[in-house]
C-alpha cells in the first residue's frame, strides 16, 4: 500500500492518497499569521480506517515545521484531533 501525502497549496488542501486514490483531505485557509482548518474529508469507501486522523496529522507537522503560523481548529474533527493530542495545543489561536 503506497501512502502519499500533499499540501495541494492551489486548491488550499492537505490531501491524503492511498496507491494513488484520494482517500482523505483537510481544506485551509491562510489569514495572515493564521491557519484555519474549516474542513475536514474522507471519501464514503475509506471511512472507519483513520485516514481523516492522519491527513490532519500531516497538516498540523507541516504547519508546525514550515511556518510560524497559528491553527484554528474550525471544524470539529481538527477540534477533536487537539482533544486527543493536547501535547500540540501550543499551535492553537482563536
């Protein structure tokens, strides 16, 4: 199973591919020294295999790693990925 990952930067999206099909995507929006992440998508057939955790996973290192920027968990699964991993709440802003 080939895993790929990609900041799909025009069409403002972290995405997930697993042997070549989109499985997995987290949608943002830059405002200024923000991040938000309004959105978060697995496609019907892939759900229940935690891809969703992992294509936020991704984001939030890359955000981490790459910018200075601060995270706004707009939807709820982002907002619960923090939950679970209250260790990363220093990315957080309102």
């Amino acid at each position: 199973m080939a895993i790929e990952f990609r900041n799909e930067t025009d069409q403002s999206r972290y995405a997930m591919y697993v042997d070549g099909n989109l499985v997995s995507v987290a949608d943002y929006r830059i405002n200024g020294d923000s991040i938000a992440f309004p959105h978060t998508y697995t496609v019907p057939t892939f759900r229940g295999k935690g891809y969703a955790a992992d294509v936020v996973g991704f984001a939030i290192d890359d955000v981490e790693e790459n910018s200075a920027r601060r995270v706004v968990p707009m939807c709820w699964y982002v907002g619960k990925w923090f939950d679970e991993h209250p260790d990363r709440a220093g990315l957080l802003t309102r």
